[in-house]
C-alpha cells in the first residue's frame, strides 16, 4: 500500500462521511478560523501527515468556512501548557494525550489509558457507548474549560528502546528511563529513575548516555526516531501504555459557539482517524518493525516478573490514589467496572480466537 496516497485519502474518505456539514448549507454561515497545535513535530512523517489531514479536512466539509490551522508541537505554546492554553482561549484546540497532564490530577491519565486498564479498542468502546466520555466531561474536563474528544489510538505501545538487556525485574534497578504519565510513577516504584524528556531530545539524552531507556510509540513511530541508531535493544509490552488514546482538547466556549455543522464536521473528522489512526499502526507496524530489527537491533519481551509485579504495584497505586483523590476515584471505579466486564467477553471468544488463529501460524512457520 502507498502511504503517501493513504494519508492524502484520508482528507477525501472524512470529507464523504459528513453529509450534515455539506457545503450547500455553508452559504449563510460565519467564516471561523482555529489554531490548533500538536503534541508531536512534523519530523513523524506520515502520522504527522495524516493528523494534519484530519483537520483540513473540517475546512473541506465546510467550503472553507471553518477552517483549522495546524502547528506542531510548541510553536505557540509548550506541549506542557497547551491543555491550560486550550482552557484559556489562548489557543483554540490541541491534539494531545490526555495523560501528559497527570501533573494537574491524575485522572487525567484516563482520558488516554492507565497501565492495565483497557486495550486500544476496549478504551474507545468505554468513552463511547460505555458512559466513559460522560463521566470524565462531567469531573474533570469541564472543570478546566476544555471539550475531549477522542481521535486516534497507537493501541498497546512497545516497552520502549535500551541500551543494555533487561533480563528481569533487578535490571531496572537505578535504570534512568524517559517515560511519561502515571507510567513514570509505576516504573518508578520498580526501580526505575523517570524522566520526562520531550520527544524532541530523546535521541540525544540516549546517544549521550543521559538516560539509558526511552519509551515512545508503536514501531511505524518509533523508526522515525531514529533511536535503533544509539541502542541495542527494543522490547515488546508496554504495559504502561496498554491504551494509548489521543485526542483532541477544544475550547468548551468557543466549541458551544460553533454553529452545528460545524461540530458535526470536526466530530466526523476526528472519528475517522480514530479509526484510521489504529488501523494505520495496524497495518504498517510489522514491516517497520521488520526494518528495526534489519539494523542490528535485537527485540525482546519484558520479562514475566516485570509484567507481574508491574500490575501489583498499578492496583496498590489506583487503591492509593482513590484514597486522596475523590475525582480519580470516581472516574476509576467506572473505568475499572467496564474493564471487568469486557474482559469477561474477551475471554470467551476474542482472546481464544486470537491464541489459536497465532499458534497455528507459529506451527505453520515451524514446518516450512
């Protein structure tokens, strides 16, 4: 498949879905024009490509009347303060991960996925059927000015690039990591010396020696990176980032002010990539992973006793954090009665299809 031409159709095929937003109904409406900035730079390629897409297309639905100029991260504002610069009016919208601003309160991380908690397809399920975009609007989102709405999924991120072998759960004693969000604190209570390092220096803090792991993304991602150029090894389960939901974060006044169409056109568009955001990653991670390991780099699973004792200590830090926090708390309990369930169907019928369809080509392999 050419990526160039998916990522040009992806305007084109979000642009047929909005029947409501057609531009023969434009005629008699304003001309809005919005700034929106990305957590990510350009240098993504593709993702940045087709994120950027996403949004032109709002003005391709609307006749060019409610148009969205794209930045990348920290051309107006640093990605740290967009959600307060969204909230403010200082910016209309931002494309983000809602869990960059833990710092604030912790539910945050919800908005994106907490280690442990939902899969990439179960985290969209639960914003939108499962009451999961009702209750975080009502206790978090709206306290600080801001509309989510969610567009796109990595879906389970990798567990990052090292420069030495993790063999097990004593490896990370002291091992100086960049990693973001509630995963920092998780790993942190494994041994771990977090670090928040911005996407931007993560190459050089690795080829320096500054840190000695970096997590970011999915392999179609994390090859744009470069960072199989300063490491020797990339491991599998990031379970930190078992879901790993963007979204958009718009202006709750200047969002209520927008004529229907208009957020008609911006909800399709960011729907589509919802979709095609996971899908791409789906369909482009195994030949970029492919080309990873064709460098020299070696892949590895995280270690059993990392993933165990990794979930232990997430339970004992949600319990922790519900304790002195009543809206993280409330959100969790939701969050967490979903998982439950859905994993109950999982386990019944998607889990074992996907164990027997993988075993059968690992014997297929074996035999050729």
């Amino acid at each position: 498949m050419d990526r160039r031409n998916f990522v040009r159709n992806v305007a084109v095929g979000t642009a047929a879905t909005a029947a409501t937003a057609a531009s023969a109904q434009t005629d008699n409406l304003p001309t809005i024009k919005w700034r929106v900035q990305n957590s990510y730079p350009k240098s993504l390629g593709e993702i940045y490509q087709i994120q950027e897409a996403v949004v032109s297309a709002v003005g391709k639905m609307t006749a060019g009347k409610f148009s969205c100029q794209f930045f990348q991260a920290n051309e107006i504002v640093p990605v740290p303060g967009m959600i307060n610069a969204v909230g403010s009016g200082t910016i209309e919208a931002a494309y983000s991960a809602s869990l960059f601003y833990v710092g604030i309160n912790k539910a945050f991380a919800f908005g994106t996925g907490i280690p442990f908690g939902l899969n990439a397809r179960l985290q969209y399920a639960w914003l939108r059927w499962g009451g999961g975009a009702e209750i975080l609007d009502k206790e978090l989102y709206s306290q600080y000015g801001v509309v989510h709405i969610p567009s796109s999924n990595t879906g389970c991120q990798m567990g990052g690039w090292f420069r030495k072998e993790i063999r097990n759960l004593a490896d990370l004693k002291g091992l100086k990591m960049r990693v973001a969000g509630m995963g920092g604190e998780l790993l942190t209570e494994l041994g771990v010396v977090a670090q928040l390092i911005p996407p931007s220096d993560i190459y050089t803090a690795l080829e320096k020696g500054t840190i000695d792991a970096a997590e970011f993304a999915i392999p179609v991602g994390d090859e744009k990176t470069n960072l199989q150029r300063v490491t020797k090894y990339y491991y599998t389960q990031g379970f930190w980032d078992y879901s790993n939901q963007l979204c958009f974060f718009v202006n709750r006044e200047q969002w209520q002010k927008l004529p229907e169409g208009y957020r008609e056109a911006f909800l399709a568009s960011a729907g589509r990539y919802n979709a095609d955001g996971l899908a791409y990653g789906d369909a482009f991670n195994m030949p970029a992973l492919q080309r990873i390991m064709a460098s020299g780099i070696q892949v590895k699973a995280m270690p059993q006793d990392v993933l165990k004792k990794g979930y232990e200590v997430a339970m004992d830090m949600y319990a922790t954090e519900s304790n002195k926090n009543p809206i993280f708390k409330k959100i969790y309990e939701h969050h967490m009665k979903f998982r439950d369930e859905a994993y109950r169907w999982y386990s019944l019928n998607e889990t074992p299809m996907d164990v027997f369809v993988g075993n059968a080509i690992a014997r297929s392999r074996g035999k050729s």
